[in-house]
C-alpha cells in the first residue's frame, strides 16, 4: 500500500510587489495563494509581470494542469464549481513532465483508491480547456484528497460525508442538555420530545454506547481485581470487552431494525416512523449505564442490585418520556410492542451486566 | 534549476518533499534518489521517525498545536503500536487477545476518532489527524515499559498517568484548533476516552 504525496510547487517569485489586479490570500494552512480578479484566475505560485491583467490566455494548451484552490477546501463551493484552470509556470512546463505524464495517470489511480476511504469515485471536470483535462481533474481530486482529507471529496464519498454531516450537526450544548435529560428524565418532557423529533443526532448514540462499553468492562475488570485476596493472582479478562462490546453495539443496531420489520410485518408503511429519532432516544437511553457501573464498583451484593434497578427504571422512563406520544400517533397498534422491545433490549444489558460481569452476587 | 522525474517506489510517506510515487512531475530537490545506498533510504525514515518523536515528547508539542508533525507518515504509529502490544501481550493470559485489542484500538480508534471531526465538519486532513493521534501515544508506551519493568501498583498508576496526560496535551490542542467553534468538546471528547481507553489497558496488564 502505498500513501502517495503530492507537494505543493515552490514558489518562484521573491518578495516583491505583486502585478495589477493581482492579490496574495493565506489558507488557514498558511499557504499563500495568489488570485487575479480581472481574469478570474487563482494559482499557488506568485505571478510574474509579464503576465498583464489581460492573461485570459495560457501558455499552452497542453501545459495546462488543474490547481487545487481554497475554494476546493469548502464543499458548498465545490458544488459551484470554482474550480479553475491555471497554467503550469514556466520552469514546470519545461524539462519535459509530459512524457510521464501518461504513466502517472494510471499509477496515481490505483494508490488512490487504496489512500483514502472517502475518496473515490470520478472527479468532476472543471471547464474544459486541452486535452489534459481528466489528467489534470483526477490530478486534483487526487492531491486535494491527499492533502485534506474531506475537504477534497468528490462524488458518492462527497455526498455521503455531507449526509453524515447533517446527522452529526449538534453543538456541545446540545448534546450535554440531552445527556442531562436522559439522566434525570422527569422534567420538560414535552420540549424534550420535539427536540428530539425535529433533530436527531448520531453523535450521542455512538459516544455514548463507546463510553458504556468501556466502563462496562473496565469496572467489570477492576471489581474482579478488588475481590480478589493476592492482587498478584489477578489476570485481566479481556472477554469482558467483546462481550459488552456486542452486547451494546449489537442491541443499538438491532432493535430499531427489529421495529422496523415489526412494522413491516404488520404491514403499515415503514416510514410512518421516524427511526433517527429512535436510534437516537435508544442511544442516549444508554447514559445511566454509565454512573452505575462507576457505583457497582463498591463490592456491596445489597448496593450493586439498587443501582442496576435504578439506571434500568431511568432507562425506561426515559424512553417512555420521549417516544410515547409520537408513536401513538405514528403507529398507535405497534406503540406497546415497540416498548416493550426496549424493554427487553435494556432489560438484557442491566442484567447481563450484574450477573454475568461480577463473580459474586 | 533543471527538474528530473524521480522514479523511486512509492514509501509510506507524508509531505515532506522528498518522496513521490513513481514518475512524479516534480521534486523540491530534484535529485534521482535511485541511486542512494540502501541504508541512506532507510535511515533518511528512520531519522524522521525518530525526529517525530523526540518533538512530540518535547512541551512545545503542546503549544504550536504539533505542527512539527505536519509531514505525516504511519510508520511511527505503527512501530508505537507493535511495541505496546507486545508489551502488553507479554505477560497477558489471553496475549492473542490483548495484542488483537491494543490493534484494535489504536488503529480503528484514531480512525473514528478523525472521522468523528470530519463529520463535526472540522477541517482536518484524514491522515496528518491519524498520524498525531499515533505519535501521541508515545508517552504512554514509554509509561508501559517502566510499568513492566516494575511491579507496584502505585508506581504503575503514577507512571500512566504521567503518560497519559503528556498524550492527551499536544493531540487535544491539535484537534480543538481545527473545530468549529460550538463543537471543540464534541470533538476533544473522543481524543480523551481513545487515550484513556490505551492507559486503562496499561494498568490493567
């Protein structure tokens, strides 16, 4: 596997006054780049004076190649396409890069599909201009993709990230108010409610299921590690992890899609409820797991079972606060079946937990 | 000054202009590195490696947000991986496990975690954002060394947490610097549970 670079040219020019109608921008890299305003034109390296507010022209068609700009850096841009073409400057064009030019076409293809897991797909092409055209926008796709990340995505991968992007739009407040609410859910039922309806996030279910497995088996671990007499005899068990890894990763995937072919079963539309927010109340429903298991570290049979019955009922009310009303509007015959499946679902992991990851009961 | 193309296989490497996969249209110091001994090629790596993590280790790390590791490359993450599992594997009842899960969670961790700040629309590059995230592990696998080379409890502690808060200074920087503004928590937060997910499995082994 290899992870191909691409520098960015050297700049030329020294540090002098720049042409008319040109002027000097910094990317947030620190990169300088330079912009004409007459011709529309933008390029990495410092324009010389011979090139006069009139270069709509190019040095030569075949020595053109596609820079990447600050604009490619945005993805809303990217849809506008301001994408430019700009001529290779003099001292590239000579020294005869087009001979491998051909070569480098074919090899550049195949490390990229292996370089980056968002890029992918056929670049669009920028005005056509010469017949280094899907050359020089594969080039760029390329180097924008090597060089920042997302930000140079193009196509399917472009979309899908803009896709994830929308369900991870919360801010810090945001999510920390949901957390709240999913600890101590008996206030401001009804705002809750909507707020989760109108905007699910994913950023909480995930977060929040990571975290819970790793205290799940940390504790788990270090409660055997208390138990035991010698410390010297104490051997991890990593299991620990798998198994809430499963459990949780598991129950969060599989129980709205459970729901939804309970749905489809019963033959209503599928679509009559809204599974982000379900997916989303199922993950923040798991945050009580979390200072549960933090007290189940105390080795007290009588403490560990109230905390395990308290985070279960919180769970449920949780969930109970939040969806209830929606789903007895969206699907009123499948509202208890639903909850009960969380139930279940919750049911198994607060037990599980108690039982399975402490010896002693 | 004349440009040759460089015809040289491509290397696990970053931006620090030296290296190109084959045919490159261009090289900032336009030498043929063909010609170079073997050892030259290798060691030219190696002292970047070793250049990465003296840096990270270094407090000013965690002031200029690690932009001495702006040429990113893998394989220092890699070495830093492999050591920390075998380290942890050594003396683990289920070593295949332990080592497995040290993989685990440093290579598909720091994947999510960078993932998670694209989603967040951070402007982060995926790789250079890797690459931190396993450079800064560092202080940790030094911190796993001297706790296998002794056995108290209490050392072990003091020594990850040292480790562990010396990680998380330059990577949080890095990765709160390239977040918008009502996010950085969001953000931050996965940096910290990956760092402190690699010290639990230190002091647990």
């Amino acid at each position: 596997v290899c992870f191909p670079n691409f520098n960015s040219s050297e700049l030329f020019g020294k540090e002098m006054a720049l042409p008319p109608n040109w002027t000097k921008y910094t990317t947030d890299d620190g990169k300088e780049y330079y912009h004409n305003s007459v011709a529309n034109k933008t390029q990495w390296e410092k324009p010389d004076w011979s090139e006069g507010p009139e270069s709509g022209s190019f040095h030569s068609q075949s020595s053109e190649v596609y820079r990447p700009t600050v604009s490619d850096l945005d993805l809303q841009e990217r849809a506008t396409g301001t994408a430019q073409m700009v001529p290779l400057s003099g001292e590239e064009a000579r020294g005869g890069k087009l001979a491998t030019e051909a070569d480098t076409v074919s090899l550049r293809e195949a490390p990229r599909g292996v370089m980056d897991s968002a890029g992918g797909g056929p670049p669009p092409g920028p005005q056509s201009q010469g017949s280094f055209l899907g050359f020089g926008s594969m080039l760029a796709s390329a180097a924008a993709g090597s060089e920042e990340g997302a930000a140079g995505v193009q196509g399917w991968a472009g979309s899908m990230l803009a896709y994830g992007q929308q369900l991870f739009d919360v801010s810090s407040e945001d999510v920390l108010k949901r957390l709240k609410l999913a600890l101590v859910p008996f206030q401001g039922q009804e705002d809750a409610a909507n707020d989760f309806r109108t905007r699910p996030d994913f950023y909480g279910p995930f977060w929040v299921a990571t975290t819970a497995v790793l205290f799940l088996a940390a504790t788990g671990n270090f409660a055997r590690l208390l138990e035991l007499e010698d410390e010297q005899l104490f051997k991890s068990d990593f299991s620990l992890v798998s198994v809430a890894a499963s459990m949780i990763y598991g129950l969060l995937v599989a129980v709205p899609l459970a729901a939804r072919l309970g749905l489809y079963c019963s033959g209503q539309s599928v679509d009559c409820i809204n599974f982000k927010q379900v997916i989303c109340v199922f993950g923040y429903s798991l945050t009580p797991l979390i200072p549960m298991s933090v007290i189940c570290l105390v080795p007290m049979g009588f403490l560990r079972w109230l905390a395990v019955c308290v985070g279960l009922v919180t769970s449920l009310a949780f969930i109970y606060g939040t969806l209830s009303t929606d789903l007895a509007v969206e699907a009123p015959s499948l509202k208890w079946k639903v909850l009960g499946l969380f139930c279940c679902a919750h049911a198994i992991i607060f037990m599980t937990y108690r039982i399975y990851f402490f010896h002693s009961i | 000054m004349a440009y040759e193309p460089t015809y040289q296989s491509p290397q696990f490497h970053g931006g620090d202009g030296m290296v190109t996969p084959s045919g490159s249209i261009e090289s900032q110091q336009g030498r043929c590195t063909l010609d170079e001994p073997v050892t030259e090629t290798i060691m030219r790596d190696l002292r970047s490696i070793g250049m990465k993590l003296k840096y990270v280790m270094l407090p000013r790390a965690r002031e200029d947000k690690g932009q001495g590791l702006r040429e990113w490359d893998l394989w220092g993450p890699l070495v830093l991986c492999l050591a920390l599992g075998i380290m942890l594997s050594m003396h683990a009842e289920q070593a295949s496990l332990a080592f497995g899960l040290v993989f685990i969670i440093v290579w598909v961790g720091s994947g999510i975690v960078t993932i998670n700040a694209l989603l967040l629309k951070g402007k982060i590059s995926f790789f250079q954002s890797v690459c931190v995230l396993g450079y800064c592990i560092f202080p940790l696998v030094i911190a796993a060394f001297c706790s296998l080379m002794l056995n108290v409890i209490w050392l072990k502690v003091i020594f990850v947490t040292i480790g562990f808060t010396w990680a998380t200074g330059a990577s949080v920087n890095f990765m709160s610097e390239l977040l918008p503004e009502d996010r950085k928590a969001l953000g931050v937060y996965p940096v910290w549970l990956f760092y402190v997910a690699i010290a639990w499995l230190i002091l647990i082994s």
